[in-house]
C-alpha cells in the first residue's frame, strides 16, 4: 500500500482533516478499497452509503441539507440596481463586504472549486484565459478538476495550486463527474465553485450545493454563449445555467447584450475579460529570429496569430494578398497558428508568399508578433450569428507589441480594437476594403507608428493583467 510521505502504517497522522482527505484522493488506495463516493454507485449497490458531507462536519453556517441556518435554501443575491450591475469582477473577487478576494472574515481562506475543459496544457486562448486567473488567486485557495491532454502530468506539477485530472478528454455534467466534483468539493472544504465555462458544466451548480454545501457558483462565458443566445434549445440551456449559477461572467458588450434578455434578472451578469500581459508582450520583444526562419529579411510583413477556422478570416488575407502585392510588392504574410482550416489555407496560397508556422507555444508568441508590420486577423459572423469572434485578445496583445491592427467587425472585436486609433475595423468579407486598409498602414509608417503606440498605451492603462486584478479588488 502506497501512504503520503510521512505518513506510515501505525502512525498518527495528525494533518487536519482536510489535508487528510485530499490526501486520499490524491494517493493510490489499497486494491479492493473504494471511496465512500464509489460505494454509493458500486454494482450491486454495495453499502449504500451515502456520499455527501456529514452534518456535524459542514461549516457551521450551513444545515446539513445545504440550506441557511436561517431556513430554506442558499439564495443568491439579487441584481445590483439598474445602471450599477455590469461591473468588472472575477470569480471570488470585488467583495462588497471589502475582504479580500478569497479570504473569508476573520482571515481563513475562501477554497474555490474550478471545474473546467478548458485547462491547459490543452492548447487555446480561452486555457489562457482561465489559467492566468487561476494562478492569480491567493495562495491555497484553489483545486482545479479538469479534463486530461497530453503533457498535463508535467503541467501539473509546476502549478501553484492542487490540480485533479479526470482520465478523459471531456468532462460532461453527467452523474459520475457530478460525483467527483462533489467529492472533491467536500475534501478540499470549498466554499465556492467556479466553471472555466459557463455551458455545459454549468449545470452541476444546483447539484453542488446540495451534495457538497457550495454557497457561490460563478460561470464564465466566452463569446460563443452570444450565439446560442438565439437558439431555442441553448437558450434554454443557458437558463438553467443562470438558475443555478449567482454569477455570469460576459468579455464585452456585444456578448452582455445578447445574454441579459436571456438571463433576465435570473442572475448577475459581470464584466470579466482577459488581461495581456506586458512583461512579455512589449515594443522591444525581437522578432529578428522569426524573420530569418522564414527568410522575410526586411520584407513588409502582415501578421496573423489565430487558430485557423473559416470565421477568423486567414482566406480573406490570402484573396487579398494579390491587391495588396500590387501596391506593395515585397510584402509577405505570415500565418501563426494550427487549426482545422490548415490545409484548405495551404492550398489557397498556392505559390503567394504566405508562410505558415503551424502551431507555436505560448512562450514564443510575442516574438512572432513582433516579426510582422501590421497585425491583421478579419475575422466575420457566420451561420447566422452562431459562429462569432467573442472578444478577441489576440488585437490586444498585438497592440502590447506596438502593432497596428486590422480586424474584421464582427462580435466583440469593437471592444479589443479603438477603430481610428489603435488600428482599423472593417467588413472581413470586403476584400477592397481590407487591401485599403492593409496598404495604408504598410506604405504611411508614421500612422503605423501612431496608431502602434497609441494601442500600447490602451493596453498598459486598461489591459494589463495588474490593472484588471485592482479593478476586480484583488
């Protein structure tokens, strides 16, 4: 039998009790031995146990039903009065009792349970996006369950906080992963749990106050929610989500709209978007190597930095690449990134001097940013609004970087993107347009420069992951 260091067979073990049980759910157990969890669902149905927190062992504020010691069940808070309700909080952050995000009265710390898909190392701006809130919570105050990917194991243990993989690609809200999560609550005594992604997990947030005793549920979302909104089996879905959840997170403007009427006055609806980080990304990071490797020497260069599918618009670059050419004939794009859509791209291109990298981990990104003259990604809607650009931090952090940028008008890129002064919005399926646009910020290098400084300066004063924390309260 495997025991936690320093822990031996006849020894005391004097660890708190929570300690204790996340021990146990991080060790191997004896063959034969099951958890209380896996005796409740056990063929046959074995002891019958039950497998929520005893009553004696919940914090003293709670019945063991999971209702407030003054009766009936948790309720959430209401909506913040009108024209005060959209505000920039993160999970467990912007307290109005003016504690610090993830401490509770007294001191002791709040534990948050984060369930998500989206984790990396699996690759993707919305991994990064919970992942740089993740690590930016107080010490201790956070365990993550979440789906494996290759190279999680490494990852894992270089995070400052416990992680807890599920041996599959995909956690559903189905009855075994509302178990675990459940599980994992109670060892771990959090108090709060918060969802990478608002659909589908969402919907364990009612199951989870039960079984575990959870007081606060938040959801984020991330752009494609707005789609959905239109859908009449997702927006129902999304309502369910909103009834069991006390917060949902929005990144802009363009998605709030399109959740408030679905969400109603069912839940609070706050303003959480990514932050850049300008330590990394910068004027001075070289894109020199980057150059060389794809031998662009002092060629103009159009960089895009996206996963490659239809709606980020990489075709629209190459169909206009020919008009650009003719006005700039040394120009040259490069395409930074993976995706389904790479080899239909590939095809495209043809003998154009487009240069694909595939895909780049994160540390390189900002170098290959900086390779190019101008960030250009005309992203559009498709399928009606079902397929939209959410957000769209990839214009921010070429702004970080001192690049121009073009982007396509579509969703939530308006609130990435100050058109006229950081760079340009048009119709990503106008390719005149684009070639315009393109062509002026290659040929007038001081608007390039003008426009380059001016996104920089956004996104220290506004952007900045620092900024963000001490808007949120953190």
């Amino acid at each position: 039998m495997a025991y936690p260091v320093g822990v031996g067979r006849g020894r005391p073990d004097h660890r708190p009790a929570r300690d204790r049980a996340a021990a146990r759910l991080r060790h191997p157990r004896r063959a034969g031995c099951r958890s209380a969890a896996e005796r409740v669902v056990a063929p046959g149905g074995g002891a019958g146990r039950r497998a929520r927190a005893r009553p004696d062992r919940r914090p003293g504020h709670l019945r063991g039903d999971g209702g407030a010691a003054g009766g009936g069940q948790p309720r959430r808070p209401r909506s913040a009065p009108a024209g005060t309700r959209h505000l920039r909080h993160p999970p467990d952050h912007g307290r109005a009792d003016g504690r610090r995000p993830g401490v509770r009265a007294g001191g002791a710390v709040v534990r948050t349970l984060l369930v998500t898909n989206d984790f990396p190392p699996r690759p993707g701006g919305i991994q990064r996006f919970v992942h740089n809130l993740a690590v930016r919570r107080p010490a201790g105050s956070l365990v993550v369950y979440s789906s494996t990917w290759d190279g999680a194991a490494k990852f894992d243990a270089e995070q400052p906080f416990e992680v807890v993989r599920a041996d599959t690609g995909m956690l559903l809200p189905t009855p075994a992963v509302a178990r675990r999560a459940a599980e994992l609550a109670r060892a771990y005594e959090c108090d709060t749990v918060w969802f990478g992604a608002a659909a589908p997990l969402g919907l364990l947030a009612a199951g989870l106050r039960r079984r575990a005793g959870i007081t606060r549920a938040l959801a984020q979302t991330h752009g494609h929610e707005a789609g959905w909104a239109a859908l009449p089996g997702a927006r129902t879905l999304l309502r369910r989500i909103g009834d069991g959840v006390d917060v949902v997170t929005y990144l802009g403007e363009y998605v709030r709209q399109r959740l408030d009427p679905v969400l109603g006055d069912r839940t609070e609806l706050r303003h959480l978007a990514p932050g850049v980080d300008t330590q990394a990304y910068h004027p001075g990071v070289d894109g020199g190597e980057v150059r060389r490797r794809y031998g662009l020497s002092d060629r103009p260069v159009i960089v895009c930095v996206s996963r490659l599918v239809p709606r980020k618009g990489q075709d629209a670059l190459i169909r206009a690449l020919p008009a650009v050419r003719r006005r700039v004939p040394d120009v040259a794009l490069l395409i930074v990134g993976g995706g389904p859509y790479a080899d239909r791209l590939r095809r495209l291109a043809g003998d154009l001097p487009v240069h694909f990298t595939g895909s780049v981990p994160w540390p390189d990104l900002p170098a290959h940013y900086a390779a190019g003259d101008v960030y250009a990604m005309p992203c559009r809607t498709r399928r009606r609004g079902l397929d939209v650009e959410g957000f769209g931090i990839v214009f921010l952090e070429a702004s970080a970087v001192g690049l121009p940028v073009v982007a396509g008008d579509s969703g939530g890129s308006p609130d990435a993107v100050r058109d006229g002064e950081t760079g340009y919005l048009v119709d990503g399926r106008d390719l005149v347009a684009l070639t315009d646009r393109l062509v002026t910020l290659l040929t007038d290098r001081e608007l390039a420069a003008r426009l380059g400084a001016a996104g920089r300066a956004w996104v220290e004063s506004t952007w900045r992951w620092e900024v963000q924390v001490s808007v949120w309260g953190a």
